[in-house]
C-alpha cells in the first residue's frame, strides 16, 4: 500500500501580495525629440514585463555562475503592485519593494515552505534570498528585448532579459481561479489531436479565510497552463491567471492560463 507523504504549503495563501510590481521613473532626455522618437526610446515599465536572468557578475566584473543552474529554467522576477516575486526556483520568494529614481530597496524576502529534492535548486534559493535584499539600483533599457541591470550592494550586478507579462501581451488583468491537478494524466482526443495526453483537473474555491468552499468535477483538461510542467505521481492546486484571447484560431482554446503559484503538492505515488 502506498503511503501518501503530503508536502503542503497552504500557508502560501497568505502569500498573494508577493506578487507584485512597480512602475520606473521615465527615462530622461538632453534634447526635445519628436512624440515618436521620445515613444521608442522611453525605457520599458518594471510591472510590463517579466525579468529572466541572463547573467550574473562578481563585483570585479568576473561571471558569476552560482545564479544559474544548467538545464533549469532560469530565475525570473515579477514586479506587481510594490511587490516582487521570484519564480523558478523550488518555492516562490517575495518582498516589497520601492523605487526612487534609479534607486530601488527591498524587505526582506518571504518564502512558501515547499521541500525540494533537488539541493542545487535549494542552494540557488538560498543564494538569490539572501542577496536581493542588498539590492541598490538598476537600469533600464529599452530594445527589441528590454533589459534591466540590478546592482547590488557588493558590487555585483545582474542582467535580466524582458518578456511581456501575461496583463500586457491578453491587453488587461486575468481571472483568478484555483485547479487542482492529479497525479496522473488520462487520454483524451480534441480537434485534430487524437491519442493525446491531458492533465486531470478539477476547480477548487476558496472562503475570504482561505477554506475549500467548493470542489468541482473532475475533467480534462484540454490544453496546458503556462509556467506549469506536471510531475507524475504529485497532486497540485494552482493558483492560475486565466486570460480572454483574442481571436484564437478554431481548434484552439478562447482562453489562455498561465500559472501564478503552486499553492498546494502533495506526492501520491
């Protein structure tokens, strides 16, 4: 008999204004240019884009390899609201932040409480936990790919790559809702996939106290969350943003999900 080992982190509930962000101050001008020009050369938004780490330097300018992890996704900030969360990492961190001109401060970092078995992926948290904190400017730039340099107090630096965020590339915010997935995923067919494999879902709501107020029907669930790759043999319940596509072609889904937290795992098999 199989004997289930629940890893829990309900407590990451509490945990919904980590994630956050915040808006720059626009880049500054020498020379009055046209509306236009002004436009292309206005430095991105924090809050527009999500930032994954394309590099890490040492205070003497030197790679730094201990923030990145080969064949891992890498780490990615989101900034919301005077909030920012860190995702890709075993559980997701998060603080308030604040800006002021270049400058930009941080709280110190909260955590979900999930166990990892991986021990580089808890070791990179320890890491990133401990040094944003020290966080002390960063730069904007804008491009065909936006970029933000974060200086910390050591002297090291990051560079982080922009990706539009879910809100600026579905044109708006998303619905909030929780599904739980199982363990295992079933066969299902759907427009001209045939024999394909689709997760095993079900909706979960939950009271202002953060109490399962209803539990759905299982079904399948045709098509994948964004930012979510399934692990067999664990149950999760994700807090999920789901967004309005527009115009989606015919065989395809009239809405997008992209994953906000793990909120709830628990290994069955």
């Amino acid at each position: 008999m199989n004997r289930k080992q629940p890893i829990k982190t309900l407590a990451a509930l509490a945990l919904a204004t980590l994630v956050g962000a915040c808006t720059s101050a626009p880049s500054q001008t020498q020379d009055p240019m046209p509306p236009s020009l002004q436009q292309q050369q206005r430095a991105p938004d924090l809050a527009s884009y999500d930032w994954s780490l394309a590099a890490a330097y040492d205070a003497q300018g030197r790679p730094d390899e201990r923030f990145r992890i080969a064949g891992h996704a890498p780490l990615q900030l989101h900034f919301e609201d005077q909030h920012l969360s860190v995702r890709n990492l075993c559980n997701q961190l998060g603080a308030s932040f604040g800006t002021q001109g270049n400058d930009m401060q941080l709280t110190q970092m909260l955590s979900t409480k999930r166990a990892c078995a991986d021990r580089a992926l808890m070791q990179l948290e320890d890491r990133v936990g401990a040094l944003l904190p020290t966080v002390k400017r960063f730069q904007l730039r804008a491009g065909s790919t936006p970029q933000l340099q974060l200086f910390f107090a050591d002297g090291s630096r990051w560079e982080l790559a922009g990706q539009p965020t879910p809100q600026t590339q579905y044109g708006g915010p998303g619905e909030r809702i929780f599904l739980e997935v199982a363990p295992e995923r079933v066969a299902c067919s759907h427009g001209v996939v045939k024999n394909a494999q689709c997760l095993r879902v079900r909706e979960i709501r939950y009271a202002d106290n953060g109490v399962k107020s209803h539990v759905g029907e299982w079904q399948a669930f045709y098509g994948e969350v964004q930012g979510y790759s399934h692990e067999p043999g664990m149950r999760n319940v994700l807090r999920i943003n789901r967004f309005k596509r527009q115009n989606p072609p015919a065989d395809a889904s009239s809405y997008a999900y992209v994953l906000d937290m793990v909120v709830e795992s628990e290994r069955v098999k």
